[in-house]
C-alpha cells in the first residue's frame, strides 16, 4: 500500500513575494494587519519587500515573520526555513562589501557645464526659499511634537512579566501607549506600567497636538520567564 506524503511546492518565488501575494489574495490591506498583530509596518514592509537590511536580529524578525504567517495562514516551517535560507545568503554576499568613497575629478566636461550648474543652483535655491516660507507658516500646525523615550530602551531582553514606559513630549498633546491614552504632566512627562507576556512583546507609543501629524515610536521588548 503507498504512502503518499505532502510536500512544499518548490518554486522559485522569494519570500516576499509569497507574503504579498497571499496578502492580497485575502484582500488585506497591510496597515490593518500591522495594527492587528502589533508589528510595526516598517517591518513588515521589509519582510513583503524581502528588505533583510531593514529588519531586526533574527531573534525578532524570526517571531514577527511567525506572526505574519499565521494571520496569512501560511505554512509555518517551511517559509520560516526560506526566510533563514535568503537571509544567511543576504548576509554572506553583504558581509565583506566595503563601503566605496568616489572623488570628484574635475575635467574640461566640467568645466563647460558649469554655468549650466551654477543656473540649475539658483533655481534650487529659489525654489527652496518659497517652500522654506510656506512651511513656516504652517510647521506650528501640521509638525508633529517632539516624543523622546527615557525607558525602556529598543530590542531588550528582560525576565519579568512588567516594564514602564517614561517619555517626554510637547506639553498639551494626546499620548496613546498601544492605543490607550496616558496623562502626562504640564511639561509633558509621562510613565505608565504594561504588563507583557512571554515572547516578544511590540509596544507602540505615539504623540499628537490636536491638528498635527501623528509621531509613532514603537519598542520592541523580549520577554524570558522561566517557569
């Protein structure tokens, strides 16, 4: 009597494009996903983009790819085992590239385009200073405030099931630490207790004025509790 056994389907798509493709095949969208799973967009840009330069250690990028798998219903173990494979390959080619510095060479070519660079400076220039105008008519409005987090710092490990979060922003301003507004002094100093599970753990934090942009800084925590 045979046996069959099910086997991946060896293709010769990158990572990326499964993810985007399945994505899109579900109809959704990336933004409601990242808030969902409280991965930061960036990262999972990166993993659709196979972008290995702009993701984290392999500790973190390995739990927000597991994540991103199960919302997309994905097999796990075998584009897990395809993301290490492109990633070692990425960093093997990248490992020993040198940073390379080009020096101007000054030649009769130059020379003649001179003017035409010297016209091209002045239109910059002129260009730069309107924009320079309207935006400080508008930076008070639409600028988002100034966020700075004291604690904690991004990509820790810690072995308690508590972390506080302490910041500074612009006084007057809306502060949500995952989407749960957070009081903060006249001078705009906030702290607050989160309690985080085991594994990694994506904590968002962000600051508005009340018609400014919204400012986002996100820190990602990793939790080891021995039982």
């Amino acid at each position: 009597m045979f046996q069959f056994r099910q086997r991946p389907l060896h293709d010769k798509k990158i990572l990326g494009e499964k993810l985007q493709e399945q994505r899109k095949r579900l109809n959704l969208k990336l933004e409601k996903i990242s808030d969902k799973i409280k991965i930061p967009l960036k990262y999972l840009l990166a993993l659709e983009n196979s972008d290995y330069k702009n993701l984290p250690a392999n500790i973190y990028s390995k739990n927000f790819l597991r994540r991103y798998l199960q919302e997309l219903k994905l097999p796990e173990k075998f584009l897990m085992e395809q993301f290490l494979n492109e990633r070692n390959s990425y960093d093997a080619l990248h490992q020993n590239k040198k940073e390379k510095h080009f020096v101007a060479r000054v030649t009769k070519t130059n020379l003649l385009d001179i003017p035409k660079i010297i016209r091209t400076l002045l239109i910059i220039m002129i260009v730069a200073v309107l924009l320079g105008y309207l935006g400080l008519e508008t930076k008070d409005i639409v600028t988002p405030p100034d966020l700075i987090i004291f604690e904690p710092e991004e990509n820790i490990t810690i072995n308690t099931s508590t972390v506080t979060i302490r910041g500074k922003t612009e006084p007057e301003t809306k502060v949500l630490i995952n989407n749960q507004e957070v009081l903060s002094d006249p001078q705009g100093n906030f702290n607050k207790e989160l309690q985080l599970q085991n594994g990694v753990n994506t904590i968002k934090i962000t600051s508005k004025k009340k018609h400014s942009k919204e400012i986002a800084i996100y820190r990602n925590i990793l939790v080891e509790i021995n039982n």
